[in-house]
C-alpha cells in the first residue's frame, strides 16, 4: 500500500483550485461539501462556477495562475488541461508544504482523492493507489448498489440518539451496547422498508419511550427521499 489513508477536516479552510472547466467544477463541488473556503483560478470558468461565484460560495479569479496564490492555503488542486502549468502547481504546492493534487497525474500528487460512496455521513474511499481507476469506479458503482439512502438515515438517528443520551448525564461507556443492540435487532432493514411503527417499536423497547424518529430527525419518508434525491 503505497498511499496512507486519511479523512481531512477542511472545514474553513482555504483550498484553491487551478483549473475552471468541468474537471475544476467537480472538485469545487467536493470541496464546499466539506465546506472549505475555496478560491478557483482560471481564465475561463465553468458556469456553474460563475453561479458559485455570485452567490458569495467561491473566490474566483479569472486570470491566470501565479505562484502567491497558494499563500495561506491548506490544500491545491490542479485542474488544468496544461502539462506545464501542472507542474509548475506542483512544485510551488511542494515548496510550501501544502497538500496538493494534480488531476489524473499521479505522479504530480503528494496525496490522490479517492472514488467515493456517499450517503450522508457513511462515506466509502475506494482507492487503487493510482493504479487503475477504471477500476475504482467500477468497485464504487457495486459499492453504490450495496449501500442505499437508509445508511446514511440510520447514522443520522445514531448522532440524534447519541445526543440525547448525552443530554440525560448517561455516561458514554453505557451507550455501546444500547447501539450495538440497535445495529443487531434489525433497525437498518426496517428504515430500507420505510417502516418507521416498527423501527419506533424497535427504538422504544430498546431505549425507552422519547426515541421516537419523527422527534428525533423528522418524517422517515422525507428523510430518505432527500437522500436518494441528493
């Protein structure tokens, strides 16, 4: 294994794109995802990065790249179509110590982003360090199929729940096994089957009567439609 796997908090941190086309605009996307401050640095610009730039959501600089934009940055990424303009990214992000990725070059990169499977807070990296990424999407697809809306609806329960024991002076080593009660009795598979009486039924008898869903995140319907729409 090549490449040392990590999650990076970015929150609030500046994060500057090179590159305004489609390939730039996707990691844009990510970026304010994970709601970094992004800067993006390119003559032309995809429109829905003109939009971002509109609603105050990015920094753009339609020009081209100089090295004193990557002052005060945490991360680089080049997105450019530029051999040369990739590499001089690359040693100046080196030269500052800065985490940078160059897209679809490897060997331009000190840290590579992964194929992911998202839903909500379950997040899957799928990584073939560089070596096929075909592959990885091929893994990721499979992976997509396997992992549906319910996952990322069950962690959000398990957050709102957490909270709530925490709020009642339940000391944290008690909730343990209360989760692993919730994982094993099958509330995974009633939230697929939006049963939301018998995932409440199963809640109750397992943490008692105030663990509701509807209380705790909403209706269950609404929560997966938005998680299969988004």
């Amino acid at each position: 294994m090549r490449y040392y796997p990590a999650m990076l908090d970015i929150a609030d941190k500046k994060c500057v794109v090179i590159g305004g086309g489609a390939v730039g605009a996707r990691k844009v996307k990510t970026l304010l995802e994970c709601c970094a401050k992004v800067s993006v640095i390119s003559p032309q610009a995809h429109a829905s990065l003109d939009a971002l730039a509109d609603q105050g959501k990015i920094t753009l600089h339609l020009r081209g790249y100089e090295s004193n934009d990557l002052d005060g940055a945490f991360l680089v990424i080049g997105a450019t179509d530029d051999e040369d303009l990739n590499a001089r990214i690359s040693q100046d992000a080196n030269q500052r110590n800065l985490l940078c990725n160059i897209a679809d070059r490897p060997a331009a990169c000190n840290f590579i982003l992964p194929s992911i499977v998202k839903q909500k807070d379950l997040v899957i990296a799928i990584s073939t360090c560089g070596q096929s990424p075909a592959f990885a999407k091929k893994v990721r697809q499979d992976l997509q199929c396997q992992f549906g809306a319910e996952y990322g609806v069950f962690l959000e329960l398990m957050g709102a729940v957490r909270k709530k024991l925490l709020a009642q002076a339940h000391a944290p080593e008690e909730h343990k096994p209360l989760f692993n009660q919730l994982i094993t009795g099958g509330l995974l598979d009633l939230l697929a089957a939006r049963d939301e009486q018998g995932a409440d039924d199963l809640i109750e008898r397992i943490l008692g009567p105030g663990y509701s869903i509807r209380e705790m995140i909403g209706d269950l319907e609404a929560q997966l439609t938005c998680t299969e729409d988004g």
